[in-house]
C-alpha cells in the first residue's frame, strides 16, 4: 500500500510506508554520557479555551510521555522551550507542571531537572527580573528537581550591558542549594533573546558566559548550549572549569557533539530527543561499550528529520514534535496549547512524517500511517 503525500512544490508523491519499526527496548541506564530529552507538554482536547488564553493540559498523558521517557534511561528536562514556555504555557502552568514531574520523577525514580525564568512578568527592572527568578527558583528546588537557569527576555529587555548579567546571575548562582545548569538560547529559538548577555557579537557575549561560569563554577554542574553552531559550542566546552559540563542543545549537529573528540565531549539536553528518545538511548547504550562508529551509525541518520523539524522559524519545532507524538500514539491527537498545532504547513508535516517513518521511530506503523491519512483529508487531500 502507498500513500499520496504532499510535496513542497505542489502536487502529490507516492510513499510505501515501512511495514515493521526499529526493535528498541528499555535497556541498562546509560552510563558515559548524561542525557537529557527536553519534553512537550500534551493538550487537553476538550477543553473550551483560545491561543491567549491559560493552557489547559492533560495531565495524565503528558505524565505518561515522561515515564516513557525515564523508562529507556532518558532523563527529562521539564518546563523548558519544548513544553512551549513563553508559547503557550504560562508561568502558571508551568509550575504545576514542574510539581507534578517532580513528583512523577520521585515515584519513579527518574532524573529531572526543571526551566527556572521570569515568564510571570513580561518586562521590568532588574529588581523584578531577579525576584521573578528567585520565586521560580525556589518552586523548582521545593520540588527536589534540579535547577536549569533558563535565558529571561525581561532580562535581555532590562539590562544595559554585560555587568547586568554578571549581577543577577551571580545573585542566583549564591542563592542556588545545589549545581544548577545554565542555558544559553539563542535567537533562532527565541528571537527576544538578541543580544543575550550583554552583546549582539557572539564572541563578546561568550567571554561573559564564561565569566559568570568562572566565577562560581561550584554552583554550575554544566551549560547548554542552544546556538545551532557546533565550532562554537566545541569553543566553549574546551573553555569550561574543570567538572563542569557541557550539554548540548544544538539540534543540528548532536551526533558529532556527544562523541566528542581528542578533547572531550558533551553530553546532551535536547528538544529532539522527546520523539528521537528511545533510539537516542540505544545509542548511547552503543557508545557506552566504547563503539563510537556504532553510535555514530545509529544517530547519524535522524539529522535529516531533525534539521527539517527544527528549520526556520526554528522556534515551531515543537510543532512538529508533538505531530510525531501524536503518529507514534503517545497521545490521541494532534492538538497543543496555544493552537500551535497550526504553525507548519501540511508538507512540512508530510514529510516529517516520512523521515520518521524511514527511521523505524513508530511503534506501529499502520496506526501512524492511519493518522497521517487522517490529516490528509481533513486538508482535502483525496487518496
């Protein structure tokens, strides 16, 4: 049987779809590398709200997708970009969220660590901004999950120059119970963070990421780094304090990041990993042995699906997260907060939903292909 799928230039192409997916299982925890998969929070389908207004979130399924997760060894990253901080979830209900995570993570015995920002305010001084950060911060270590120092737009907005951030991030790291991570997001992901740190020149502004690290490096467990360039983040790892560690977050180039080189590595907290998660675990599973070139053959071939899922706007990649949630029956549809689920095209979804289903990522291939045929029509697309 084939599919009709829509290209980019118009008209209709023919796809066979794989019959059988790729075999993975939960496995041994992962040992040479810490993996985080940065999570999406799942909709409530019935709820009767708009885009602008609070989230209404299902709670059941979205707790599911994170025991899936800690189940193949993954740990999660809860509250970050990908559950749609600042694009539908508000402050609000990213707290409940970390609340119920951590919780989960307890029961479970799942790694977590949890975005702290300033999302309850939208600009102010940097008075505020600290105290917004202060107020998150102290939800998420309540909550026994780790702290990830999240990139703040009312920060960007209010400071004058790199001393700011050297301020309020200084504050914060004192303050910190325990080793935080920091991250970096860059424009591409957020386009109100230009100029974060101080600086629109990237080599000014990572002289003072690095200061700020330099300063408390007992209080920073590591960084991530979400510029989408791999020589700068290789930079940047090779310049860190001892124990210190880097987290990639660039969804382009991860395979060669995480194996490192002569000189290190990184480990990983990605978007990409919430539909890649148990195909990445498996792979660092194979690096665990020492078999970079094993590695290296399973994870080479998911780039291509995840520069198309995370092409410009970059930011609605989490679009297409969820989309590939909804095929592989994580959940039982294709609806997100805010209304997001509008912000790709129908070819972007079509062919997303062949480069996973070239990859095997689909537990059952019928019912993804039975959806996919589902969206198909309600676009008017006859088969």
């Amino acid at each position: 049987m084939t599919i009709r799928l829509p290209g980019r230039r118009g008209g209709l192409r023919a796809y066979e779809p794989r019959a059988e997916p790729l075999a993975l299982t939960p496995g041994a925890p992962l040992t040479s590398r810490t993996v985080f998969s940065a999570a999406h929070v799942v909709a409530d389908p019935y709820a009767d709200t708009s885009p602008d207004a609070p989230a209404a979130v299902d709670w059941d399924a979205t707790l599911a997708f994170r025991r899936h997760l800690w189940s193949h060894g993954l740990g999660v990253a809860e509250a970050m970009d990908t559950a749609q901080r600042g694009m539908g979830l508000d402050w609000a209900g990213a707290a409940e969220l970390i609340r119920r995570s951590a919780a989960e993570a307890k029961a479970v015995g799942g790694r977590i660590a949890c975005g702290v920002g300033t999302d309850q305010i939208a600009a102010g001084s940097l008075a505020e901004v600290r105290a917004a950060y202060e107020e998150q911060l102290a939800v998420v270590e309540e909550s026994g999950a780790q702290a990830i120092l999240m990139a703040s737009r009312a920060l960007c907005a209010a400071a004058s120059g790199p001393e700011d951030y050297l301020e309020v991030y200084g504050h914060l790291l004192r303050q910190a119970g325990e080793p935080v991570v920091l991250h970096w997001l860059g424009p591409m992901f957020d386009p109100a963070l230009e100029g974060y740190w101080g600086s629109s020149d990237l080599d000014t502004a990572t002289d003072t990421f690095l200061e700020v690290i330099a300063a408390h490096p007992d209080k920073v467990d590591g960084i991530k780094v979400s510029l989408l360039d791999a020589a700068r983040e290789i930079d940047i790892r090779r310049r860190l304090p001892q124990g210190v560690r880097c987290y990639t977050g660039d969804d382009f180039n991860y395979p060669e990041l995480i194996a490192g080189d002569e000189k290190g590595f990184s480990h990983a907290l990605l978007g990409i990993f919430d539909p890649l998660g148990p195909l990445a675990a498996e792979a660092v599973r194979v690096l665990d042995t020492g078999d970079v070139a094993g590695f290296r053959e399973l994870l080479d071939p998911t780039v291509e699906l995840s520069r198309h899922l995370f092409q410009a706007p970059t930011r609605f990649y989490k679009t297409g997260v969820v989309f590939l949630a909804w095929l592989a029956g994580h959940q039982s549809h294709f609806t997100m907060v805010g209304g997001l689920q509008s912000a790709r095209s129908l070819p972007h979804f079509a062919r997303a939903y062949e480069l996973a289903d070239q990859l095997g990522l689909f537990p059952d291939p019928k019912q993804a292909e039975e959806r996919m045929r589902n969206l198909l029509a309600l676009y008017g697309v006859a088969q």
